[in-house]
C-alpha cells in the first residue's frame, strides 16, 4: 500500500470489526493518523474465523457476495490470490425430508403432496384477489408475508424460522425491514421461487457461486489489520469504556485492557460499536429519553457450536437450513465444502447456530451440554456417528442481529438525530447504525465514512484499492 501524505487528522476508531478496519485501511491509506480499538482479542467482529488444532470455521459460514464492483474489486486486490470460487448447494430439512434450496417445483410437490401444493396456490391466488379489494399497510413480517404469499405458506414456512431466528412472533417483526430487506430473507425468496417463479436467476442472493477465502472469512480482517500496521495502530483486547464530548464535539474516549485506561486525544471519531452501546457511553450522558429509546433496540445474539469429526466429509452443502424448532440449532454449515483448508487432510467439522437472547435458557448451558444436545441431533438427523466425534467447541456472538422490532425504525431516527449534533463522530456499521449489512455493506460503509472524513483532502472512495 501507498502511503500518501495526509492533512494531519487523527482519527479515532471504536470497533475493530470489517467497518472500523475498511475506515482504517482507507485514511490509513491517505496518509492519516488512525487507531483502531476493538474489546476482543482479535479483529474481525462478527466476520471472524476461528482457528482450533487445525480445524477453522466462521461465527455462521460467512460468504462473500456484492452487486457493488467497487467493493467486489476492492476485496479482490486486497486478497490477492486467497479467494477461491465456491459453488451455492443449500437445503432445507422439514417434515423430516431434505428439500432442495432454492426450491424446484417438482422437489417441493414431492415433498409436500399434491393436495398440499394445491391448498397453497389456490390460497395465494385467492390472497391476490382479497388483496386488490382491500388495501391494507402491512405493519408486522406476518402481514407481509401473508399478502404475498398466502397465509397457509405463512404457516408452512415462514413462521416456524422467523420465529426461531428471532425469538419474537411475526407480528412484532417490523415489515418495513421485510419489505426493504428481502434479499436477507432467502427462505421467501426460495419458496416464492419454487412455487411462483420457477428460475432462480432473477435473484441476487441465490447466484450459484460465491467467493470465500481459503482459510475462512476472517482472512479479509486480519488482512486490512495488516495493512494498517505498517503505518498505524489496531489495539485489540481494548474496550472502549466512555466517550467524552463537549461543545457538541468528542474530545476523547477512555479505553481500558487487562493492563491499564487510558484517555486518548482525538480530531474525528468514527464508531462501529453497537448503536444503543455508544449512547451509554456518552459522557455527560445524553437526555434521558434518548437513552430509553437506546434501550428499546435489541439484538439477538448467536452461540455457534463446532463438532470435529474424523470423517473426509459429511454433506455436500454449503448451508442446510434447519426450520423446526423441535431441532434446537437452525442452520448448519460444513466450512469443508467452503476450503478443503479450513480441517487437516481427512477430517471436517460441521458448525450449527443456535439463535438466543442472552442469558436465556439456551445461552445460559453449559459448553458440555450445547455440545451433547449438537452432536445427538447431528447424529439423529443421519449425519454422524457419535463415535466419529473429535471434539467440539462453543463460542458465544452476543449482538449478532439487530432486532428489526415494528417501531425500530423511528428509535433509530430519533438515535441518529441525537448523534448528529456531534461535528466529529461518524457512525457505522451492522450494529453501529443497526442496520441489517452484510459484509459488502459493512465495507462500503466504513470506506464511505473514510471517504466523508478525507472531503477536504479531494480523496474520493473509486480511488481507495488495495495495492
Ligand atoms: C450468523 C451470521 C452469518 C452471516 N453471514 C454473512 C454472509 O454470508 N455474507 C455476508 O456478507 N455477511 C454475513 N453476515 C453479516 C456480517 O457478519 C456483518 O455484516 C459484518 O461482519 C459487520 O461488520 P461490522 O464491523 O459492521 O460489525 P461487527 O462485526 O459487529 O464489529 C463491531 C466490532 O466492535 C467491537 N466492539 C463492540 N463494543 C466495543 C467496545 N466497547 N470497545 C471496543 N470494541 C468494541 C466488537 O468486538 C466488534 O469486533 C453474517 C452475520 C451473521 C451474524
């Protein structure tokens, strides 16, 4: 990477995670002073890899897909020869059958029967007719779903996964994100392509090949780390405890490890640390209405359990979608199919996540017991056998998505609004703005903020690429 001279601004930036890290490469780049902070011992956020005697695997397999070529270039020459092409195979388990993803036509008749099939397109057609004589403003995921697609594929489907990925019924779930966010929910998108459309090659989400770096997503983190360092700073195992500001201005945050705090100086700050986080953070503390409305946003957090098993290969799939909540985990991924990198020669490992809410029940087993309960539902599925079982670990994401409750909408705004007032601190990010980003999103978002704070040095984000 070149470095070039740079306008002498010392940038400040909470969260070491793909947004703070693309913010920190990008000014980095531009010849800025920038020091990244991040709580955990590695950088990477949610888009990390975890390494364990030679078995490696993400917080949930982490593809890498973008419509945006900037990004997609952008990603590429930083990886420079470490991505390799991964072809899409995914399935459903319901009704104890595997259903292809997205699903076919003729595989969703088999596995449902004729008359079920029938009930549900006689049941979307009569949906379409109900639906031109009453207008009705969709508020909740269920409302949505149930207009376009008819209410016995919402029961068949939809409710089930919803549910078990967000812990809340479909009512509450707001359908403003539905509606904006339809690309995240594949299942609709499979089973409207099934049923409705008959070719999935309209839909972004369902290409059929992705990329993926060979030894696990957190690759493009500890990359960007490095870039960083040869002229910078990324702190890790350092939590971000305060954010002083004053004169509608941050002046400094506190920081503080296993060895010492410290208060650092800073001319912008940029913070990719959970939205509602930063607000308690704030020092003096904001109005008391703006910290309740941060505490009405909500995340649901994610415990990922790895099995190890002493076996080439147990599927053939990039993900197996698990919607019945009677299995506790909702969907599996075997980073085998992904790289043949991510376990020694011979072995594999097949990763479940288990949507929760901190401290509930789920979170709050034991590793023994969530590794006890994964492999005897591993194994009652038919995929392994519990003698094939190297090991096993648990890693808890807390935080993993925020929680598009109805209203979240207009907290956000109110939160945004607040925030605007201080002329140095950008936000961004998933949990930063707490916005439903993927991985591409994340970048473009740190990138985009580098960008807005390089304006008076003419820097311009097409011209940011990894060299
Ligand atoms: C299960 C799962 C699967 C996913 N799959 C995909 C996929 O296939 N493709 C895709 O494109 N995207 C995927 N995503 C989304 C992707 O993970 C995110 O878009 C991306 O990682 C967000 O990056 P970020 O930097 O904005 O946030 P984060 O990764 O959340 O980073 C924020 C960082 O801030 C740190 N932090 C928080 N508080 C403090 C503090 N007080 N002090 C210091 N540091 C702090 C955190 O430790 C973290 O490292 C998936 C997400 C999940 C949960």
């Amino acid at each position: 990477m070149n470095k070039i001279a740079g306008n002498g601004k010392n940038t400040i930036i909470l969260g070491g995670g793909l947004t703070g890290l693309s913010a920190g490469y990008a000014l980095t780049k531009a010849g800025q002073n920038v020091r990244v902070y991040e709580g955990d011992s590695s950088v990477g956020g949610l888009s990390k890899t975890i390494v364990k005697d030679g078995f490696r695997f993400d917080l949930g397999g982490h593809r890498f897909f973008t419509t945006n070529k900037v990004i997609e270039n952008f990603v590429g020459t930083l990886m420079n020869g470490e991505l390799v092409s991964v072809p899409r195979k995914s399935k459903i388990y319901m009704r104890s059958k595997f259903f292809d993803y997205p699903l076919t036509p003729l595989n969703a008749i088999f596995g449902l029967g004729i008359p079920m099939t029938l009930k549900i397109m006689s049941d979307y057609g009569l949906g379409k007719v109900k639906n031109l004589i009453n207008e009705k403003v969709d508020i909740s995921l269920e409302d949505w779903v149930v207009r376009n697609f008819g209410r016995k594929m919402f029961n068949l489907y939809f409710r089930e996964y919803s549910e078990k990925v967000w812990g809340i019924e479909c009512s509450r779930i707001s359908a403003e994100w539905v509606e904006k966010r339809i690309r995240g929910l594949s299942l609709s998108k499979a089973v409207k392509n099934a049923f409705f459309k008959f070719s999935g090659r309209d839909i972004p989400t369902l290409a059929d090949r992705f990329l993926y770096p060979q030894l696990g997503i957190g690759r493009i983190s500890e990359r960007l780390q490095e870039e960083i360092e040869r002229y910078n700073n990324v702190l890790t195992d350092t939590r971000v405890e305060r954010v002083d500001h004053s004169e509608n201005e941050i002046t400094s945050i506190t920081v503080k490890n296993h060895r010492y705090s410290d208060i650092v100086y800073g001319s912008e700050f940029v913070s990719s640390i959970p939205l509602p986080n930063l607000i308690r953070l704030l020092s003096p503390s904001p109005p008391d209405h703006i910290i309740d409305v941060a505490s009405r946003l909500k995340f649901r957090d994610l415990i990922i359990v790895a099995v190890m098993i002493n076996r080439e290969r147990v599927t053939d799939q990039s993900w197996i979608y698990i919607p019945e909540k009677k299995i506790p985990f909702g969907r599996i991924h075997e980073p085998t199919n992904w790289s043949a990198a991510m376990a020694p020669t011979g072995k594999t490992l097949m990763v479940m996540e288990f949507f929760s809410f901190k401290y509930d029940e789920t979170w709050n087993k034991s590793d023994e017991k969530l590794s006890e309960l994964t492999v005897k539902h591993l194994q009652r599925l038919g995929f392994i056998n519990k003698k094939e079982v190297l090991g096993s670990l648990v890693v808890r994401a807390p935080r993993a998505y925020p929680l598009f409750e109805v209203g979240y909408e207009s907290y956000c705004n109110e939160l945004y609004s607040y925030l605007s007032r201080f002329r140095n601190l950008y936000i961004a990010g998933r949990a930063g703005m707490f916005k439903y980003y993927n991985m591409d999103h994340a970048i473009e978002s740190g990138l985009g903020v580098a960008e807005k704070i390089l304006k008076s040095d003419s820097y311009h984000l097409s011209a940011i690429s990894p060299k």
